[in-house]
C-alpha cells in the first residue's frame, strides 16, 4: 500500500477539503485527488464523498481510517529503528561483568538521554568475529583486544580503551589470603585454576605471553559449569586460585569469605580496544568514543606489564 497515498488520505479527512490538506502536505489540490483516486482504486472502495462543503468520509472511510492512522504509525516507528541517532546505540561488552560493560554502564550514568542496546556476542566470537559483526552492521561497536597480527579491514577502526588490570581471586584458606598485594612472581608454582579457557583466539594469546613471561601455572583442564561452580570450589580450596579483571564484578555468599588481591610490580594489564566502522553516521557513537577518550589509560604508567603485542600503549 502507497504510504503517501494514506498519508494524503488521513490529511483530507482531518482537513475535510481536498484544498487544506494539499496546503498541509506541500502539493497540488489535483495531486491529493489523484492519491486518493489511486488509493480508492486499490482498495476498491469509495473513502470520501464530495460536497459543497469539501469532502466527506464515506462508511468505509470511516473504518478505514483508524488503520490508516496505525499504518502511518507503524511506519514511523520502523523509520526511527534504523535511523541513526533515532535508534539505539548497540555496543557488545563481551561479558555483562567485565571492565567494558562497567565502562558502559559509566557512560549511560554520564548521558541517560542517549539509549543503549548492550548485547553480549558468543563467547566464541573471538576479534574476528567481532569485527565482522561490526562490518555487517549488526553491533555498532565492541571491545576486544587487537594483536598486531589482526587483520583489519579498510573502514573499521580500532582504538586502545581500556588497560584492565587483574586481581587474584582466593578462598579465606589460600596462603595469599591475607596479602595486601602479590607481585606476579610470587605466583610461581601456585595453581590458577581457569577452567574452559579456550586454545585459540586472542585472549590465548594473552595468557599464552603470560605464562612464558613469568612461569605461571595456569590450569584450564575441568568442565565448565559456571561462574559459580567456579567460586564454591576456590572457597572451599587451600590451593585454588583464579584471576579476574580488576574492574569485574562477581557477587558470592558472605560465607564463601574470598578475598580479592592485587597484582603488583608489576601489575598485569590485559588492553582492549573499541573498533567500530569509520562511516557509522550515529551521533551517539562520537560521545561515546569522546566519553572513552577521556577516560583513556594514562600512557605514562609505570610498574605494569601488557604483552609485547600492545606494549605500545604504555
């Protein structure tokens, strides 16, 4: 159905002469009478009567005309969901607990005006998939750290964000329990349980640089039965431990009693980028990387370790 046509038809039956609505839309008395002709014509049904007064709606005009209204309606609201700055800015933050949905969540404090669809990709969706996604239009951006060897295509961009820092998650049992601190040395030999971490994209890559830098043991062998499996058995462990991003949040019963310690001298980095696409036309896209700009990682930091890959950032 001609959208104009309808819209021409909800106009002459609000004006009640073909005149004032031909006024109200910008054209010509003989265009609104050919609209109408032709809409009258599909629907095969007369909508309006004329008389000396102007036009009248006929008994079918009248039921068609709330429809008519709900077309328009509905036509709008598809307009606004893929019209930039109408619709919502989608952002994927890989994981609803970690640094960049806190970033996030950050920024909508910061701006409530702007509306934000946050959406979370497969944890399989390693960058590249992450890109794509971005490519295709289906996310307006994400996070996900960008080693060199990463293939970029012409028009997305990328730009260093984040610079998360990791803690040692322990039960009350752990020898480091009651640290203030731990440097990463000190983990030699202890036994970080990371259970599913995957043999392949680019946070492997990370922990892979990781281990060879400071002769950590990682362990990933075990099923995966959740975040809270997870914590229930390093609260009941004298030896177990994991790392977390200092900026994750992770909600466990008082009894579990775990402790959170800082890694220090030097402290661990995992660095994140936003990548987007150059030609993205949503206004709130340019707030957010404004917002993120200035919270951007002080390049002068001293005492951390990033993995020779994006050791430029610091």
């Amino acid at each position: 159905m001609d959208l104009d046509a309808v819209r021409t038809f909800v106009a002459a039956a609000d004006a009640g002469q073909f005149q004032e609505a031909a006024a109200a839309l910008s054209i010509t008395q003989q265009a609104v009478s050919k609209r109408i002709a032709t809409l009258e014509k599909d629907l095969e049904v007369r909508l309006f009567t004329r008389t000396a007064r102007g036009a009248r709606l006929t008994i079918d005009g009248q039921a068609f005309l709330p429809h008519a209204r709900e077309l328009l309606r509905v036509a709008e609201r598809a307009d606004a969901s893929i019209r930039p700055g109408r619709r919502a800015l989608r952002v994927d933050v890989v994981n609803r607990r970690t640094a960049p949905a806190v970033l996030l969540q950050d920024f909508h404090r910061a701006h409530p005006d702007i509306e934000l669809d946050v959406v979370t990709l497969s944890l399989d969706a390693y960058v590249d998939a992450a890109i794509a996604a971005v490519e295709a239009g289906t996310i307006d951006a994400t996070f996900r750290a960008v080693p060199p060897r990463q293939h970029v295509p012409d028009g997305i961009r990328t730009d260093h964000v984040i610079n998360e820092s990791h803690e040692l998650l322990v039960g009350p049992r752990h020898p480091f329990a009651n640290a203030r601190a731990v440097a990463p040395a000190q983990l030699t030999g202890h036994r970080i349980w990371m259970p599913g971490l995957d043999d392949r994209g680019e946070v492997t890559d990370y922990y892979d640089e990781l281990v060879a830098a400071f002769g950590l043991r990682i362990d990933v062998v075990g099923p995966v039965f959740g975040n809270e499996t997870l914590l229930d058995e390093i609260a009941d462990s004298a030896d177990l431990a994991t790392l977390v991003g200092e900026s994750s949040r992770y909600l466990w019963p008082d009894s579990y009693d775990l402790r959170r310690i800082p890694i220090r001298n030097p402290t661990l980095i995992y660095p994140m980028s936003l990548i987007w696409r150059d030609d993205n036309p949503h206004p709130a896209l340019n707030k957010f990387r404004d917002y993120l700009d200035s919270r951007r990682p002080d390049p002068t930091d001293a005492g951390v370790w990033m993995p020779t890959w994006d050791r430029r950032a610091v």
